[in-house]
C-alpha cells in the first residue's frame, strides 16, 4: 500500500475513534433537512427538484467544513505528532493530500447520508435525476474547495479556534465574491475585467451552474484548481512554519 | 555513519546552531548535553529533516538529509521530545500505521510489531487508547514506534524526560542493550544519564560545541578530580593544611567543613596519594578519613556553559 494509501486510511479511521464523525454527520443531517422543509419550503414550492435542499449548503458548509478542517493540522502542531509525521519517510504531499482527501471523503460521506431527501423527492414527482446528481458532485467539490482552504488555515496554527474562525472567514469571501454586496462595492471603480472576475471567483456561480445539471468543463475546473491551489499553499505554509 | 558538516540554523536573526561539525560512527551511543535552549533539539530536527539547515550538510549513511531526505529518514528511527503520537488511536494500531509507513507489508507488520513489543513491553496494553496510558507507557510507545524498522541510526530526544527513576532505568538498559551496529544519539540535560549510556558526550552551548569527548574523559576535567579530602586525628586542619602545602605535588589545598582539609593535585595523574600517604606514615599521624575524589559531569557541565572552564 503507498504511503498516501496509508495516511488517507488512518486520517480517516481517526474521525470515527472519537465522537466527531457522529456528531457532524448527524448535525449536517438534521440542518440540511430542517432548512429544505423549513426555509426552503420543500412542499409548498410544489415543484420536483431539490432547489431548496442544495440552495443551503453553501452556508451550511460555511461553518461546519472548517469544523473538520480545523484538526488536520492545528492539532498535529498542539500535540507536536508533525515532528513525527513528517520525519517518516514520506513526503509532504503525500502528507498533505492523504489528509486532505481523508476530509474529502468523510464530507462525501455526510452528503451519502442525504439520500433519504432524493429518495423522497422521486417518490412524490418525476424530477430530473442528472440536475440533483450534478448537484451532488457539485456540492462535493464545493466542499472539497472549502476543505482545501480550511486545510490551509489549519497548517497556519496551532490553534483549532483560530483555523476554525480564519476558514469560516475566508469561505465566506468566496461564497459572498459573486453578491452585490461584494459587487457594488467594486462596481465604477474597477474595470468590468476585474469585476467580472471577482464574480467568477465565487463559489455560488459555480456551484449553480453546475446545479442545474450541466457540469461544464469551466466549472470543473475552478473547482479543481481552487483545491489545487489552496493545497499548494498549505505546502507552503508547512514548509515556512515548520519551525514553530 | 553520520556525517554533520557546518550545520546551522538561523530563526530571524538569532543563530540557534552554529556550524556544528561532527562524525559519528557505528556503536556510538552519543550524548547532546546543553542546557535549555542550547540547540541539541534544533539539532536533531535537522538530523531528522524536520527542520531544513539554514546552511551546511548532514548525511545519514551517506544519504544527504537535504537531497535524499527519504533515504536519509528510512534509516533512522526518531522519538521527538515529549514522544508525540496519535494519541486516539490503540498502541496496536498506530504500530500498525508506523509500520505501515516504513514500507512493511502483509505478515511483516506483525512480526515488526511483536518484535519490537518484546523489546519495550508494552504487551499488557496492546490494545489501549494511547490517551488513557501512564506517562512512562507513552514514551515506551514512542521508543517502540522508533524502533519498529530496526534501524541502524537512533535519535531520542529527551527519552528519560518525566520518568520516574525505575522507567528512567528502563529506558537506558534499553538503549544499552542496542546492537553494537547502531548509531544512537541522545540529547538529555540529566548529566548522570551521560554517564550512565554514553560512550561520548558533547557539551552544546549557544549553539556551539564547547567539548566532544567520553564522559570519563571530560570528568577528569572537573576541578576537584583526583583531589583528596582528609582529617587526622592529631593534628587540627590549619596544621595539616601547612605540612600538606609543602609537598611538591600539591596545587592548592583547602579547609573542609567539619575539620577536614581537600588537598588539589598540580597535574593529573601525579602521584600526590604516594606522597600524601608517604607524609601521614613518615610522621606517625593517625588517619580518620580519606578520599580520592573523581571528577564529576555537572562541575565540568557548568563550567563549560556558564563560562570559566579550568
């Protein structure tokens, strides 16, 4: 088995040894169903489709991915188990990426549980299956972008408060980059190009996109690069801190 | 072998370690002394390939710690200070992932694990959280994590640090018992454990090396080695003080507490108990008590680190 085989392996038993996994699965269960009936008015809409379920997690994400992201490398860092990861003879990406795809898949796993809501929504109309399933990869990766940044925050500190509240922060920026609230402060001042960009950069214009059931190459690849790229800095945030 | 070539590290402006060369060869048990801060973990974290050197080489086994950090890494089992570890997971278990991780497949794991808990006994809590262990079952886990690919170079950080004086015992029969193929390096601030495990002892100041020798050798540099402290029943300490001033071999010689007096040879290895002996016997005094005294590690320790080495 390759060293990332091994790390994803134990990265991910870990969630299961204390309470954490439990807790979160149960929560983001419960949120996500209570905001689709609540809020989103699931029934009332009269409409086949789960608009009102996928429309909340990007805020539901906001908070609770930063809250599996905060441990993967605050905690090594309190405990001091970085020194020990990583003078094993592995290296850094494989440390970096076994962890990251750990969270990945433990967020997908939290995402399978929702089933019982596509199941139900199948059962009283005929909704369109590719838009919900394009929904699904699409709020995965959305996750994944999020953990990726939440992966970073947490190679920052040794604090899990503070990669917590660092990574809440951040994604807020990217779910809020495509809001007027964002936009109009930009707006008149910065040529269109720009603005255009700083609405391209959010994650809600992604994420819709995709939700409605066209997964375009585009979007894809901001999702894959945006992981990427926060995984690069989370390198370089271990290497340059590697001494505290 | 390891082959340390002007190894130094730099945080911001202030140099923790500061061009520190040295060869270490098979079956050396070698002892990093310092006090706090003097840069023997800093060393180590280096040594490790934890920490990148500001400038200058190390090698472990000829593998370059910079250019082939996992060759170098694969040869050397680490216990870093305090012994981290995943503390939620079983001993088992992160045996197995240690294991694992240091390329062991299939039956391999558990002969690894069963040999290596022979070695620190950690039997009777195989199947334990970590987290719920005594301190001293901790750093057995920590030492048998190190252990687990049989290494042939060993670097513990403080591995006696918070034990009690048994596990301290433990610990260091541990490390003698080591195959004489190994290289170990300990870095400790207990100077009895230098004396107890090492066959070389380094003194580690600001970052420098300040002595490199055996711990015997470098307790021969204590003031007091080879001195010899008496009381006669005939005669009071100011007395004695004079007759023993006037032998040739005599550096200085000084009053004790309860009467006696401690006589200070001018070299060492001069002949100053025949002479000293030769005066009682020539004039017929009676000797309460004598000691030769042997140098001890913490004056040649404190000299060394605090300035004004003899």
């Amino acid at each position: 088995m390759s060293h990332l085989a091994v790390i994803f392996r134990r990265e991910f038993a870990s969630y299961f040894v204390t309470p954490v996994a439990y807790v979160f699965i149960l929560v983001f269960l419960v949120l996500s169903s209570a905001f689709t009936f609540y809020l989103g008015q699931f029934y009332e809409r009269g409409q086949a489709d789960l608009q009102p379920f996928f429309n909340f997690h990007p805020w539901l994400y906001l908070f609770l991915v930063p809250a599996v992201s905060m441990r993967l490398w605050s905690e090594e860092r309190k405990s001091g188990s970085i020194e020990l990861l990583l003078t094993l003879p592995i290296t850094l990406w494989e440390a970096i990426l076994g962890k990251f795809l750990a969270a990945w898949a433990f967020a997908g796993l939290a995402l399978i549980g929702t089933f019982p809501i596509w199941m139900t929504v199948a059962f009283l109309g005929e909704p369109d299956h590719g838009a919900i399933m394009g929904s699904y990869v699409g709020s995965w990766l959305m996750a994944g972008a999020f953990l990726a940044i939440g992966c970073c925050m947490s190679a920052l500190t040794k604090s899990q408060i503070i990669a917590f509240i660092l990574s809440g922060t951040a994604c807020l920026m990217f779910v809020l980059a495509g809001f007027p609230l964002v936009l109009n402060f930009f707006e008149g001042w910065v040529p269109v190009m720009i603005l255009d960009l700083i609405a391209g950069l959010s994650v809600i214009t992604h994420f819709t996109s995709i939700s409605k059931g066209v997964v375009a190459l585009t979007d894809l690849i901001y999702f894959v690069s945006m992981i990427l790229l926060w995984l690069f800095f989370t390198r370089l945030m271990l290497i340059m801190k590697s001494a505290d | 072998m390891i082959q340390v070539n002007q190894l130094t590290k730099q945080f911001g402006s202030s140099v923790v370690v500061n061009g520190l060369s040295f060869d270490v060869g098979a079956g050396a048990v070698l002892g990093f002394l310092g006090p706090n801060g003097a840069g023997k973990s800093t060393t180590m974290k280096m040594l490790t390939g934890f920490l990148l050197p500001s400038s200058g080489t190390a090698k472990i086994n000829g593998h370059d710690i910079q250019s082939e950090r996992q060759a170098a890494q694969a040869e050397i089992g680490y216990l870093p200070e305090g012994a981290p570890c995943y503390e939620e997971m079983t001993v088992y278990d992160f045996l197995r992932f240690i294991s694992e991780i240091r390329g062991f497949r299939g039956r391999e794991i558990a002969r690894s694990i069963d040999r290596v808990l022979e070695r620190v006994s950690l039997h009777s809590v195989l199947n334990q959280r970590i987290e719920t262990l005594s301190k001293g079952f901790k750093r057995r886990v920590g030492l048998a994590q190190a252990l687990i690919h049989d290494p042939r170079v060993l670097i513990l950080d403080e591995p006696t640090d918070g034990l009690d004086p048994n596990q301290k015992h433990q610990v260091r029969e541990m490390i003698r018992s080591l195959s004489d193929e190994k290289i170990v390096i300990i870095s400790t601030h207990i100077l009895e454990e230098v004396s107890a495990v090492c066959s070389r002892a380094m003194i580690i100041n600001k970052g420098e090396i300040v002595m490199d020798n055996s711990p015997e050798a470098l307790a021969e540099l204590a003031p007091e080695h080879e001195s010899i402290s008496l009381k006669v029943a005939d005669l009071g300490p100011q007395e004695l003080a004079d007759a023993l001033s006037q032998l040739p071999e005599t550096d200085r010689v000084t009053l004790d507490q309860g009467g006696g007096v401690t006589v200070f040879p001018k070299i060492i290895g001069s002949p100053l108990l025949g002479a000293v002996q030769a005066l009682l016997a020539a004039k017929h005094w009676r000797v309460d008590s004598m000691i030769q005294h042997r140098g001890q590690l913490d004056a040649v320790f404190r000299a060394a680190t605090e300035g004004g080495a003899r």
